[in-house]
C-alpha cells in the first residue's frame, strides 16, 4: 500500500498530527518535498513535537523514515532538532532514518540571500521563513547544488563548493553584502556533515526494494496544495511541488504508483505567509478563532491568518491532489461558536463562482457567506454516534461541498482525540 498524505489547503492542516495516528499500519514514512520551511505538531503519549525537517513517523517506534531526493534539508538545523528529539529519549540511527544521497544541501548562503531579498522587497516581500528555501531551488535547477552524497566525499567537495561560491558572490556582493568565504562554508559542511553522513544512502534502491516486497509506505507532505509551485496562489507560493503526484518521484521511486492519497484540511482555513486569503476574518473575531485553534506557525511563531472554511478553495485543493478521503482537523475548536460561518461560494466583478480562480481574479475574490448552527464541545466524542446532530450535519455540509468522503475528524491534539467515520 503506498499513500500519500497531502494539505487541501494553504498549509498547517494538521498533516503531523494524521501521519502520526496512521503511521502504526505502515513500514516506511517519507518526506518527498520541501525544507525547514514548515513545522508538523505532533502530540502524543511522548510529549509534544514540532518537526520541521524529520518525516512525523520517526516518533513510532516501528517504522523506517526516509528524507527524499525533493527534499532541501539544512543540515544544522537537522541536527539540531535531531538532538531535540534523542535528549527526549527518541531512537533516531541508520536503521530507522535514511537520508537520500540526491537531496540537496540548503547553505548558510540560501538562508542569506532569502533574507536579503525578503528585505529588498520591503513591503512587496512574498513571506519568505527566510530559510533559504527559494534560493536553494533555485540553485537546484540551475544545476549549482551540493547534494548529500557530496558529504561523502570530502575530497573532492572543496573544489566543486569553491566554483560555486565564486559564482554565488556574484549575487551576493550585488546586494552590497560581504563576500561569502569558501572556507567557513567548507567547514560548516564538514562540522555537520560529519553528524549527518552516516544517515546519507541510496533511498532510491531502498523504497524500490521495500514497495517490490509489499511493505507499505506513506509519503507525507509539507504545506498544501495552495502553496504548489505550479497550481498555488503563484507567486505567494512554496518553491517544491506540494501535491501527491509528485510524491513517488520526491521519494526516489518515480515508477511507483498511489493507491490512496488522504487530504488534510482544517473545519475552518489557516494561512501563513503573505497572498491572497480571500475569506480572512479582522479584529476581534479573527482574535477569538486564533486564539481558540493556538493559530501560530509552528515553523515560525508567526500568528496565523484564520476565517472560516473556504469551499471553492477547498474543492480546487481536493481536485489538484486527487484525494481517495478526507481528514477534517480541529473541529473541536469551533465548539465556541453558536453559529459557524462558511464561505460557500465567491463573488468577482459582480458575479458569483463556485471555482477558484487564480492570478487576479483571486486579489479580486470577495467571500459569500452562509451560516450553518453550532454544535457544542465534540472533544469527548470517539465514535461518530457521540457526534452531535448539528455537528454530523456540518460535516456533512463540508464533505457534499467538496466531493470527496470525510473518513477521520480530528477533535482534539492527542493521538486518540478522533472520529473514524465507516
């Protein structure tokens, strides 16, 4: 069985918190995209967890984590939060985290020119976690990156870091900033490459062998569909591809196909990060619903933008992802409102559309709102049958809206906190 586990929406659905519940059934987890760009909160019977970087499975016990080949990993703050994780009793080794040789390395120097460029744009900035994660990108297409294999063999790895960092200095110094120095950038690999190294192998050769052998296999995903490089709100956008698609080539095994891909969307929408937010709540409000979710980027502490749950974004986020079910997360933090506002279609130059546009249409979007009742505290609840009425139905609502089976409702942190609906 190979699934992925994706966002609908702008990211910080709640993808941890699933992959951690689902993990027990599957042998292998993996990261296939992204950086240190994004955090995963995972609260369990070990503690509470932000994972920027490491697949949410390596809390279990029984699987085998993997970083894939799309991935863009800084190596300090890998061992850093590495460190976090075994001074908490956590087993992290080569048999149970396995790095692919293909992943690229985001330098000191991404993260210095993402936050040189956040700061050019001033008010114009496309909000950036100024961890280097558009620059290091870049650089992987433009064919100037430094893989993790490189950490490997060190002997040949100065050389090929100095041509780079003789063409990098060309953009830095154009910023008016110093030099990048070859040698505190050699060093910084060596002092951190020399923690990671043993975890670098051929995941490509690995992920191919466990599927062949019928182990199952979960690729989780970082952000969600809005924030896709090609089908996102474009340019306030990640820089990896963010879909399931992608997930079998972001692994290592582009062969491979998916028999099931969950969605993971929140019974209200969250955004991080500058772009269009077409149902977002001001003032008091917005205040009440932040503070009730904890809407704060776990990556970044930045508050959240919150509002109510957007459908045409929603259904657009289900259709790009290919979803086979749904997850609905934090229903339980609605309880406090007696009425629940959901954003049931858009209004553009006078008229109204049930599809997401994109592009300026999008900056143009005006929310239409209807109102469905309140429901109460759900976070009791562990059988559909304890669910109130009014709280089946608004499930119900949003499952219709969207297309796509809602399968699990989260109602509170914990790892048993859910509803599994048959």
């Amino acid at each position: 069985m190979l699934t992925a586990i994706v966002g609908i929406n702008w990211g910080d659905e709640g993808k941890g918190r699933m992959v951690d519940l689902l993990s027990s059934d599957y042998d292998i987890i993996c990261r296939y995209q992204g950086g240190n760009n994004a955090g995963h909160t995972v609260i369990n019977d070990k503690g509470k967890f932000v994972l920027n970087l490491l697949p949410s499975g390596i809390l279990r016990e029984t699987t085998v984590n993997v970083m894939g080949n799309g991935m863009v990993i800084d190596l300090e703050h890998l061992v850093g939060e590495m460190k976090a994780l075994t001074d908490k009793g956590i087993h992290i080794g080569p048999d149970n985290l396995k790095i692919s040789d293909k992943a690229i390395i985001c330098m000191p120097y991404h993260k210095m020119q993402d936050i040189m460029e956040e700061e050019r744009l001033a008010d114009k900035k496309f909000g950036s976690t100024r961890r280097g994660i558009a620059p290091v990108y870049a650089d992987k297409y433009m064919k100037k990156g430094i893989r993790m294999e490189d950490l490997l063999h060190m002997d040949s790895l100065y050389g090929k870091l100095r041509d780079i960092v003789e063409w990098k200095n060309i953009t830095v110094t154009g910023y008016g900033h110093a030099p990048v120095d070859v040698d505190a950038m050699m060093d910084w690999l060596k002092t951190y490459g020399s923690v990671v190294a043993p975890f670098v192998t051929d995941v490509s050769g690995y992920l191919a062998d466990a599927a062949a052998s019928g182990k199952n296999i979960m690729f989780e995903a970082q952000l969600g569909a809005l924030r896709d490089i090609d089908f996102g709100i474009y340019p306030y956008t990640s820089s990896s591809t963010t879909l399931a698609a992608y997930a079998p080539i972001g692994a290592g095994i582009p062969g491979a196909q998916l028999n099931n891909t969950i969605g993971i969307m929140k019974a209200y929408s969250t955004c991080v990060g500058e772009g269009p937010f077409t149902v977002e709540m001001f003032g008091d409000e917005a205040e009440q619903l932040r503070a009730a979710g904890g809407e704060y980027g776990a990556a970044t502490g930045r508050p959240r933008r919150v509002g109510p749950f957007d459908v045409p974004a929603s259904r657009y986020g289900v259709r790009m992802q290919g979803a086979s079910t749904i997850a609905l997360t934090k229903l339980d933090v609605l309880s406090y409102l007696d009425r629940i506002p959901v954003c049931v279609a858009y209004e553009i130059d006078g008229q109204r559309t049930a599809d997401f546009p994109t592009g300026e249409r999008l900056n143009r979007a005006k929310p239409v709102i209807e109102y469905v009742d309140g429901f109460g505290d759900v976070s009791q609840c562990r059988s559909y049958d304890d669910l109130p009425e009014n709280a089946k139905r608004y499930i119900s609502t949003l499952e219709q809206a969207v297309g796509c089976r809602i399968e699990y409702v989260s109602v509170g942190a914990g790892r048993d906190e859910y509803v599994k609906i048959d």
